[in-house]
C-alpha cells in the first residue's frame, strides 16, 4: 500500500506532508498560516520567478559553487515551470506575511523536489535543498521585487501592442467618418456641430498617449536588486555572483533589465512601483471615459442619441424582448474601476514600509499585477468586440443635428449673436431647418446657408476672411 503522507521537520517541529505533494514543511505552515483570500498566484509571476531562480542557478554553477548534476536539475525544473508546468503546487495564498518569503518557499521547495526527481530521489528527500541550493546567494527581499518586476514587464510587453492596435483603429475611423455631422454635447446639452472623425480622433489621442505612458512604465521598472539579498548590502552573496547574476536574468527573459544602483534604495522603496499604477490607472480613466461616450452615443437606441452603432454581442433581458445592452463597455467600465482602486491601494501599501523593507510585497504585487492582467484583456476586448465594428448612424447624427440649434453658432461669426438666436428661434416656431430658418431671416437661399456648414467647415480650425465670404456677399446683394 502507497504511503500517503511523508514526515518533514523544521525548527517548529514536524508536519505531515502529502507523499505526492511537490512543496515542502514551509509551504505547509504558509497554507494554514494565511487561509485569506482563496486567490492563488498568478501564473506570470510564478514563471517569473521561476525565471530568477533560473538567472541565480546559472550565474552559481558558472562560478562553481553548485555541483553540476545539482545545477542541471534545477535549470530543467525552473525551465519546466517557466513553460508552464508545476503550477498547481504554488499554492500559498496571495495575501501572506512575510513580505512574499512564502511564495520564495514555496517556489523553492517545488523546484528542490522535481530537480531531486529529476535525479531519480523522492520527494522529501532534498537532495536537491531548497535553501543549500535553489535559494544559494538569495533572499526573498531581492528575489520577490524581482520577479515582480519580470512578470511586470512581462505583460507590459503584451499590453503595448494592443494599446497601439486600438490606436491605429480609432485612427482609421477618424478619417473614414470625416465628413458626417453630428451634435457635440456640453454637459449633456446639445453644443455645436462636429464631425464623427473628430470623436473617433480625440479618443485616438487619448489613446496614443497611454501608449507612451505604458512605453515609458518599462523604463521604471528595469532596475532590479537581484544580489542584494535581505536589506540590500549584498550580505551573504559572493561579489562577482552579484555583478554577474542580473545579465543572466536578462539573457534568460530577453527583458532590458539591469542591476540597480543602489541596492538599498531599490530593496525598501516602492515608488518606482506607484509611478507604474499611476500611468495604469490614467489608461484605466481614458479607458472609462471612452465606455462612458460609447454608452452615450449607443443609447437608446430608438428612446436615447442612437448616433453610435456598436455590435450586438448578448440578448439584454430575462423580461424584456428584443433588448440589447453595451455589455462590452460596461465590463471594460468595471475592470477600468477595479485598476483605479488597486492604484490607490498600492500607493498606501508603497508608503506603509517600514526602514529597510516594505512587508506588505504580497498586496502590492497582487494590485499590479491584477492591474496588468484587466486591461490586458479590457484594452483588446473594447477593441475587438466593440470600437472595430462601431460606426456612426448617419441618418441619426443629422436627425438631431437639424432639430436643435446648434447650426447656428457656425453664423453667429457672419450675422453677430442676436440675429443667430432668431434664426433658431424663427426655426423651432415653424418646425423648420437651421439652413431654411437661416435663408428666411437672411434673405438668401438656403445653399449658401449651406455651404458654411459643412464638414469641411468644422474640420477647419476657427474660420478666416474667407469663410463666410460668399453668405455676406449674397446678404448685401439681397
């Protein structure tokens, strides 16, 4: 009959351990130590961590302090995790003590027990130590910052792109939709007149902004304290491991890291951490405030503006046939809520450290990366599931912008504020057009009124000698 459990003993005492279970003692105590969350952690960082203990195995073997058979199993161990693989044996809470020395634990001991495999020993037997050797010249306070900031960087990369795909698509519509009319609104109220393009056009700009803040996030966070080890005087660590250790993790994750300056600066301060979530969360604002015009604009649609088409993607009601909501923008709404609060929670986590250490690294590392994680799928999701098909209703823009009296802010330039307001007035006593309105009080025909308030018009920035011309000549003629 197959043992289920195997015995393992710390300075605590002895825990009894499933026989089959990759991770050790620590992880044990660490798993009924901190029943908080229920959240496990996430898989980028677990390959990110994976990939330093990869970086610090190499650099040790190079200099010959791990025997070669040992620093073999722990490179195709940390390979296979990196891969994906062993991830269902993290299984530390994501909210801990400690300052993230269980996540190291627990990372340690499963890669000590599948390199021991590797060499043909049971788990428990440490052959391969977790701390004698996955964790030689280490310490969770240069390690855990680390790989936080590898699995950062890691999906900064991937949001990069999408952020500047969905740039390039706003883009497009702005010059596709550059000649329909619509009703700008102020407070809600109707405004004056613009084009669809220029809609399409501002969230562009909102957009390619965030594309250089996100840019300009990895250059916050490339400095890394690998080899600092407990408060950053490198204590414990052989010199040239410490000078070496850095341009292995950078060949390893292609990532344009490099060894921070000062060790202890990097070790106890988290701002650079703060800057980050504060450049998330303005992509986040941007990213609420465009679902928030989108909901506007789509509205209705018969009932609401009804000025904005996007793609019907679920039936809306359990009671209501037929009705269809922006279920789209309203899930890119909540993540972009959830990345603004972890931005104020990682700023009160980053101020709470204390001396040389912050031990709240856990709570920090779950709001970015949660962070990351949202509008790595928000940014793509209102991208191709709603803006890339979205398009304005002309017959709706024009509806609206005939019946109010918008138009006639374009005139108030030519005929002066007060023969503007009775042109609008003239035209909703008799239910008519700005244009016919306009040609009445004007005594001109209601193509010249016409031909100041066209596209091309708006598009213009402010308005010349030139742009009325033709409606005051044809004033003074009449």
């Amino acid at each position: 009959m197959a043992t289920l459990f195997r015995s393992e003993h710390d300075a605590l005492g002895c825990v009894e351990i499933p026989a089959n279970a990759l991770y050790g003692i620590h992880t044990a105590r660490a798993t009924a130590n901190f029943p908080l969350s229920g959240l496990r952690l996430p898989a980028v960082l677990i390959r990110a961590y994976a990939e330093v203990k990869l970086a610090c195995a190499r650099t040790n073997l190079a200099l010959g302090y791990l025997p070669t058979d040992i620093a073999q199993a722990i490179d195709t161990a940390c390979r296979e995790v990196i891969r994906g693989e062993h991830h269902d044996a993290i299984v530390v809470d994501a909210f801990q003590g400690g300052a993230g020395t269980s996540t190291n634990m627990n990372i340690n001991e499963v890669l000590a027990n599948r390199a021991g495999a590797l060499l043909g020993h049971p788990y428990g037997a440490y052959v391969v130590h977790p701390l004698h050797h996955v964790n030689l010249h280490q310490s969770t306070n240069d390690t855990y910052p680390t790989a936080l900031k590898v699995a950062m960087l890691h999906e900064l990369k991937r949001l990069e792109p999408s952020i500047a795909d969905l740039q390039t698509t706003l883009q497009h519509k702005e010059q596709e939709y550059q000649n329909i009319l619509r009703l700008a609104r102020t407070q809600l109220q109707d405004a004056v007149p613009m084009t669809a393009g220029m809609t399409f056009g501002a969230w562009a700009e909102a957009i390619s902004r965030d594309r250089w803040r996100i840019f300009k996030c990895r250059e916050r966070i490339k400095l890394v304290n690998l080899g600092g080890t407990a408060v950053g005087t490198g204590l414990g660590a052989p010199r040239e491991y410490i000078l070496r250790v850095t341009d292995a993790l950078r060949s390893i994750t292609g990532l344009k890291i490099a060894r921070a300056e000062n060790f202890i600066d990097a070790t106890q301060n988290m701002d650079c951490f703060v800057e980050v979530s504060g450049m998330l969360k303005t992509c986040a604002v941007n990213l609420l405030k465009i679902c928030s015009d989108i909901r506007l604009l789509a509205s209705g649609p018969m009932a609401g503006l009804g000025e904005l088409h996007i793609p019907t993607q679920q039936t809306g009601s359990s009671i209501m046939p037929g009705k269809i909501n922006p279920v789209i923008p309203e899930a890119v709404s909540q993540a972009a809520l959830r990345v603004m609060a972890n931005d104020g929670l990682a700023g009160n986590v980053a101020a709470l450290g204390n001396l040389e250490l912050n031990q709240f690294m856990p709570l920090l590392a779950h709001c970015l990366l949660e962070s990351l994680h949202m509008l790595n799928h928000a940014v793509v999701l209102l991208h191709q599931r709603c803006l890339a098909q979205a398009s304005p209703v002309t017959d709706r823009c024009a509806e609206h912008l005939a019946s109010g009296g918008a138009l006639a802010t374009v005139l108030v330039p030519a005929v002066g504020y007060e023969t503007a307001e009775h042109i609008t007035e003239l035209a909703r006593q008799q239910h008519i057009s700005i244009p016919e309105a306009a040609a009445t009080v004007l005594g001109v025909s209601v193509e010249d009124v016409a031909s100041v308030l066209t596209p091309q018009r708006m598009r213009q920035l402010g308005y010349t000698d030139e742009t009325y011309a033709s409606l005051r000549i044809n004033t003074v003629k009449s």
